[in-house]
C-alpha cells in the first residue's frame, strides 16, 4: 500500500464510523484509534495472543472432548491449524484492549472499507457495552461440585450466543454498506433471498485452509458469521434497528439454540436444559474432574452429518430438546496418556423431543463407535435388555442406553459404574417444561468463542451483493 492509499483509507475511518452508527444507531462516544500494520506484525500479534488469549486455552482443554466425540479426529492437531488459518484469513481487526482498529498494509484499500464497516460496528459495540466484559460471562474454573456443575451449565453458553450477536451485527453493517449504491439494506431482504444470503455468508471457497478443515471446524467458525447474520435480520425485521442493535446488545440471547431459532429469542420461549445430579461420589476415588458442558443442536447437526450424511443432520438436529455431557480424566494417567483421549470417562445425556428421533439418534452415534476406537467388540450377553448396546474398546467399555426419549452414553467408565452414573443422571431430569440454560463449552461453540476475539476473517466475506440480496461471487 502506498503512503497515500495509506493517508485515504485512515481518512475514510471517520467517514464509514458515521455510517456504522447511522446504520445502527449506536452512538459515537468519541474516536477510533487506527493503524497501518504490516503481515509479521499481525503474525506476531497472534501468535502472542494465542499463547495468552483466555478462550485460546479454554479451546485447547476442549480439543480432547472433541475427539472423545469424534468431532475431530485423534490425529489432528488443533493449535497449528488454527494459527495457520487465522495467518491465511485475517481481514482486519478492531482490538478491545487498545481501542484501535488495525488496517491491514498488504490489502488493498477499497476491499478493506466494507471489512472497516464490519470492525468498526466492533468499536461502537464496545463504546456502548464494553465488548470485553459484555462478551466474556464464562466460568473459567474447572467445577468440582454440584453446585458449581450447575451453576456451569446455566450460565455459560451467554458467551456463545453473545459471539454471534456481535459478528451477526458487523455482518449487517459489512452487507448494509456494500449495498449501499443500491439504495437498499438488509432489512429489504425477504426471508428467501435472506437464506441465499446466509449461504454466500457460509460459502468457504476462498480460503484454501478452511476448506480442507474438519467439517466441525467449518460449521462452528462459520457460525457466529452466517447464523447470527440470520439473527440479526430476523430482529431487524419485526422490531427494526433499535430491536436489532442496541436492545439486542442491552438484552442478549443466553444460547446458541436463540441463535438457530430467533424466534425463540423473541417470543422469549424457555430453551432446552438438562441437569446434572452430584456425581463427584461415584467417580472421584479414580478421577478428575475435566470438562462439562451443553451438547447443542449445532454440534447434533454436525455429529449427525459427519456419521449419517446431510439429509439426516437435516431432519434430526431440530427434534434435538436438551444435552449435557460430563468429561473426567483418570488420576492414574501418566502425563503422556493425559494428553490423549484414553485418559477420559465421558458421559453424555441427551434428550429428544420423540422416542423416533431418540432412536434414530442412538442408531447414529452407535454406529460411530467403530471409527472412533480400535478393538470394538459389541458384548451382547452383557446388555440388560434391548434398551442397551455394550462395547468394549481400547479405551474402556462403552455403553450406550435409550429411555423413552432420552440417549444416554458413557465411554471410557466401567461398565457397572456407568450404570450407576446413568441412573443418577435420569433421576434428577424434570419430565415437565425445560428452562433457559447452555455452556460456554459447548464442543463447536467454543472455537468460535475465540475466533471473535482475533477479527474479520477472510472466509466470512461473501463478496459483493446485489440489490436483490444475492451474492456476485
């Protein structure tokens, strides 16, 4: 970038703030900072930020639940992924920390005016909230209790649901200023043109990494862009931009079912919630306590394409009614063995809004198990009935039961013990209606959780759009 492209594009910071809070209504409270910086220096920036980054580290316990899953596979390797995309991807960022919004000296300058709408939408959501403290409602301490397993399991996914709300914003304001010739915005969409929208939006064509990404990968970075744009719209359609943008960030969904379902979030409909009993009795004479969360409808989709296809990711994922899972690692385990998947007891409950779907569902996951682990050995003689399927693997017994509408799995306890588990984990669900609740731990969620925090990728810029809402790329 020359010195006077460099002097048009900080000059044009002013000008597209103004049109960010005009198009939002969110006040000015005084300048951005800016900043030309060159690809080592983001390089440096991220790799500094990615060893210190909170929601980095939190990303990397999760890995391990993620492959005790099957969400990723044993062998890949989450960090150098992330940062080699992150490298390849970054469009621009505005950092909450120094207020300033960093321009990028190797992309040219009128590519990055509709990435400046998206970070500076950023910088204005910060001078209304304070995006740090807004966003960041997580427990980072590991539960050993109860109480504190619960309190986890209510609270946490706010962090989920606030990522989308704060991309599903910029993105508004990226597409409201690239239509801007037209004369029109995204509130002139119809809900048709709008999933056309949303696709370009979830389109990774133009990143080479990306595409070769897990499809968990794919599905949850995608997320907070393409989701929450389509949450975004829904809010701005039936309660216009004071709905949309300052009341949203004043009164936030608390889960990312909010986000697949807006009209939930509207209606102010309770959301799917299952609890956990105290279990700590049963397993901590050999455990640890790990990893706890919410199972949510995205991850549902995505297990449920990875190991039944698209169609039935379709059909299945939204009779999905509530998930948690519980992730323990062995207190015997050496330090090379806690670093691999053998080292963790996983339990997980879900719950299913009919017995079909429930059964569908176990089908699914049970078919899964041969991939996940070697040494599979299905133990008829040691199912109590036709409501259960026995394992043993190389990681320990696997049992997998169904009740009613309610799947229940244990990988890695012992067969007795995760009975016990189970029947502990049933005793304490309400049969009557659920109430609002989620987890930051959310498997996919989380890795999209940290990815807000380092700015606009590449793959969420769907190119330029025509009046009709659709996508030129």
């Amino acid at each position: 970038m020359t010195k006077e492209q460099a002097k048009e594009l900080f000059r044009s910071v002013d000008e597209i703030l103004g049109f960010v809070s005009a198009d939002t209504k969110l006040p000015i409270e005084h300048s951005v900072k800016r900043k030309l910086i060159s690809r080592d220096e983001v390089t440096k920036y991220l790799t500094k930020k990615f060893d210190e980054d909170e929601s980095v580290k939190r990303m990397q316990r999760a890995e391990l639940v993620l492959k005790k899953f099957g969400l990723l596979d044993r062998d890949f390797h989450l960090r150098p992924f992330m940062l080699s995309l992150l490298t390849e991807q970054i469009a621009g960022f505005y950092d909450n920390k120094t207020k300033t919004v960093n321009l990028l000296d190797w992309i040219e300058p009128d590519e990055q005016k509709s990435v400046l709408a998206h970070e500076l939408t950023h910088a204005l959501q910060d001078q209304k909230v304070d995006l740090t403290k807004w966003s960041d409602v997580s427990l980072n301490d590991t539960s050993r209790n109860v109480k504190d397993d619960n309190k986890h399991l209510l609270v946490d996914e706010a962090e989920t649901a606030r990522e989308a709300v704060a991309e599903g914003q910029a993105m508004a304001v990226f597409v409201d200023y690239t239509l801007k010739p037209t004369g029109r915005t995204i509130a002139d969409v119809a809900p048709e043109q709008m999933a056309k929208l949303k696709d370009a939006t979830a389109d990774n064509g133009n990143s080479p990494v990306m595409a070769r990404a897990p499809l968990l990968l794919q599905e949850s970075l995608l997320f907070p862009y393409s989701d929450g744009l389509a949450f975004e719209h829904a809010v701005l359609t039936k309660g216009g931009k004071e709905a949309a943008f300052g009341g949203v960030l004043a009164n936030p969904p608390s889960s990312s079912f909010e986000i697949l379902h807006p009209e939930a979030y509207i209606a102010h409909a309770p959301v799917p919630v299952l609890r956990l009993p105290d279990i700590h009795p049963l397993i901590e004479a050999d455990y640890e306590p790990y990893d706890l969360g919410v199972m949510g409808e995205l991850d549902v989709r995505i297990l449920a394409e990875l190991f039944g296809g698209r169609e039935m990711a379709s059909g299945l994922a939204p009779d999905w009614d509530g998930g948690i899972y519980y992730a323990a690692q062995r207190k015997a385990a050496t330090a090379a063995e806690k670093e691999t998947t053998a080292s963790l007891g996983l339990l997980y409950e879900s719950r299913w809004k009919n017995p079909d779907s429930a059964k569908t569902f176990m089908r699914i996951y049970a078919a899964q198990i041969p991939r996940k682990y070697s040494k599979v050995m299905r133990r008829e003689k040691d199912e109590a009935d036709e409501n259960e399927q026995v394992f043993s693997t190389n990681e320990g017994d696997v049992l997998i039961s169904i009740a009613g509408s309610s799947v229940f799995v244990s990988e890695g306890f012992e067969l007795s013990q995760a009975r016990k588990l189970r029947d502990s984990i049933a005793s304490v669900q309400s049969e009557g209606p659920l109430r609002l609740a989620g987890a930051r731990h959310e498997p996919a969620m989380s890795l999209a959780g940290m990815m807000r925090s380092f700015g606009m990728m590449r793959f969420a810029v769907p190119g330029r759009y025509t009046s009709e809402g659709r996508s030129t790329r």
